[in-house]
C-alpha cells in the first residue's frame, strides 16, 4: 500500500472574512501546505484591512481573489475558483458573513464564490461572543448546518475586545483536522465506535513510584487521530502522561487509566455502551504483564529499606485474553525485540487470545527505535501486509487494512 495523507493533493479554497482573525487564516494556509493540499484564498474587503493580500500570495503561490482583480480569462474569477475547490473553508466567518451566507446574499467575492461552490463547506465562527450568541445569527448558522456546512466551533477564550467568551475562531490544527474528516470520511467507518488504548500503564510501588515500561502512546494517539479523520466517534483511553492527543485540540474523547485495573474497567464499560455499529477496539497500550503485590502507603523511604530493595511481583490480568469479543471487531499490538521468533509470537496470540488482527512490531528492526516517530509494522489477519513511514502515515494505512479484513 502507498503511504496515505488526507491532505495531499487536495484543493482547498480559503475564504477571509474581515475580524482580528484573519492573521490565523495565513496559519491555516500554512498548515494545509504543510499537508500537501494546495491552497488558494478569496478575500473581503473587510479582510485586506487586517491581513494583505500579499500574505497569502506568497505563503500559497497563488493568486488571491480579492475586489478588482478578478481575470476571468486567467480564471481568476469566483466561478473558476468555486470549481477548482475539493473543499471551501470560511475562517474566520464573522457574524456579518455568517447572516449574508445564510440569506443567499451575494454583496463581495467571497459570498459569490460560496453561493456558486458546489464542494463541501467549513465554517469557523469568529467574532465577539454576544453576536454570536444573538438569535438572528443561531438562526443563521442552524440554517447553513441544514444546507451542508460544516462548523468549526467557536472557542472560549479571550476575545479581541477583552472580553472573555465562546467567539475565538477554531485553532487552525483543528481546523485542518476537519477539513481532512470531511475530505476523507469513509462509510465503515462513519459514525463507528472506535477503542484505541495507548500509552504505557503504571501499577503502583508506592505513593510516588511505579513499575511502567517505555511506551510513549505515539503510534496509539496516531491511530484514534486516524479514525477521526476517516469519520469515527474516536476514544482514547490511556495514561495521563501522553501528549500527543491534547496538542492537537482535536474532539476525541479522552479517557484517563494507568493500572491494568483501570484500563480493564474503562475498556468494558465503553464496549458496553456502544448502541451503534459494531465497534473496533485497538489495543495497543503497553500493558504490564506482573504488579507488585502490595503497594505502600506513602513514599518508601531508603533509610527504611536499606541496601537492597526486594520487589515481589505478580500476575496482572490479561486484558485483551478476557474482554468479551462477541460485539467489537479486536486488534492487538504486540512489540518484540528477537526477530526469529516475533512472527511465530504474533500469529500465536492471533489465535490464543481471539483476535481480528495483530500489528506486530519489532523493536530496532530498520533502525525503528521504541518511543520514535517513525515504526515498521507487520499486519497479520486473514491477509498480511507490511507497513513502514511515519506513525501518522502508518496509522491510515492500518485502518484501510481493517477495513478490508472485517
């Protein structure tokens, strides 16, 4: 399989509406590039005042569709560029914006270029949060979510006028992210639950320590962004130390669990309450095999314990074993480090432990180091493939696979 990105190669036309907000439009643009889409922009008057044409021109290499400067013979135009787009994107979309394009109206270029666009819309609300919150303007953007838009909401925070509310345009990732969804969205896995368990666990020794492991919760963070972006109700349950979903602002549930106990009781309860499609459960956290066996109360103290410190360990529950598997479609992540046994190992836990598919990775194998940003991962089911790049990558990769073995 080639490596996948949402992004690359997609057109998305860029439409400023004229608030404070339009410096994170040129963010936006930047952030699209960086994804491979190529970008162009459609600008209000209003807009120029706070950002220049320019800007966008040299972060896009394009041409900005702006009041008088339309060619049509070079299609430059509001119908050419409303036929070039894969995806119309209004940030920031100011009340003003907000009611014309709810009414048809069609009074500058950005408004004529989103009247004649057939292509999916974003919308990204950004203005201060008592016009927002008028009943006019709620009327006007439930009445665009019924013709097809798509809303970035606004956030709370600190708004231009220092007022503090819900009026903050949407940060430019989780627009990005959006934009993807909606590009990338596939019918398995619209709406569909999917479990993703990352990150290591950590039973207690005492107050202050733990016994864990190495796992970082990249390629697992990596997996739920993926099933987002393909259109998923993505949960996320792991340790509170992982990062990598919290900086990226995106609406995927967050569940907190450290000890096997917690990752156990967590795991069944969000398999319990699926009502949907059957759901999809990942596992790829780095669940302790043995705990200790008592814990301490507070923090152990060396001038108690003296020279040596003797830990015993027991067996922790085998998770993934146990789960009921009736409802959910199961994978397992398995690591290993000896390459002549890793592939026996995979395919006998695809078969002891019930499982839809194994992802197998060996830790060091072409150069792939625990922890890193890149991975090689061998997916075993009822067809193999191989699969090496950045996690991000690897993870559409993984779920396109699934898709095809379910």
């Amino acid at each position: 399989m080639n490596n996948f990105s949402p992004l690359r190669d997609k057109k998305i036309l860029i439409g400023v509406s004229g608030g404070v907000a339009a410096y994170k439009a040129a963010i936006l643009a930047r952030l699209f590039i960086k994804n491979g889409a190529n970008v162009r922009v459609v600008m209000t008057p209003a807009a120029e005042k706070f950002v220049g044409a320019l800007t966008f021109e040299a972060l896009a290499g394009n041409l900005v569709l702006r009041e008088g400067a339309e060619r049509w013979d070079a299609g430059l135009s509001h119908i050419g560029y409303a036929k070039w787009a894969d995806i119309l994107v209004v940030a920031p979309a100011t009340a003003n914006t907000i009611a014309k394009l709810a009414g048809g109206i069609a009074d500058n270029l950005l408004l004529q270029t989103a009247l004649a666009c057939a292509a999916p819309k974003i919308l990204a609300p950004a203005a201060n949060d008592e016009m927002l919150a008028k009943p006019a303007i709620k009327r006007a953007v439930t009445s665009l979510i019924d013709d097809g838009f798509v809303i970035a909401g606004a956030e709370i925070g600190e708004l231009a006028c220092g007022d503090t509310g819900e009026g903050r345009m949407a940060e430019p990732e989780k627009i990005v992210a959006l934009a993807a969804r909606v590009l990338s969205a596939r019918d398995f896995w619209r709406d569909r639950l999917v479990i993703v368990s990352g990150g290591a666990s950590i039973e207690k020794i005492d107050s202050v320590r733990g016994v864990t492991n190495f796992s970082s919760g990249k390629m697992a963070a990596a997996m739920a962004i993926a099933a987002y972006i393909f259109g998923a109700k993505a949960v996320f349950i792991g340790n509170t130390t992982n990062q990598e979903l919290s900086n990226q602002n995106l609406p995927i549930k967050y569940i907190s669990a450290r000890s096997v106990a917690e990752f156990d009781e967590n795991l069944r309860s969000q398999i319990a309450n699926n009502k949907g499609k059957k759901a999809v459960l990942i596992m790829a956290a780095a669940i302790s095999d043995y705990a200790p066996e008592n814990i301490a109360q507070g923090k152990l103290k060396k001038n108690d314990i003296g020279d040596r410190f003797n830990l015993t360990l027991t067996k922790t529950k085998d998770i993934l074993l146990n789960l009921p598997k009736d409802d959910i479609f199961c994978v397992g992540f398995k690591a290993e480090t000896d390459q002549n046994s890793a592939r026996e190992n995979a395919q006998k836990m695809l078969k002891e432990k019930g499982l839809n598919a194994v992802c197998l990775n060996v830790i060091g194998a072409s150069g792939v180091e625990f922890g890193g940003d890149r991975t090689k991962i061998e997916f075993f089911g009822k067809n193999n493939y191989i699969f090496e790049g950045e996690k991000r990558s690897v993870a559409y990769e993984i779920l396109t696979a699934l898709e095809n073995e379910a």
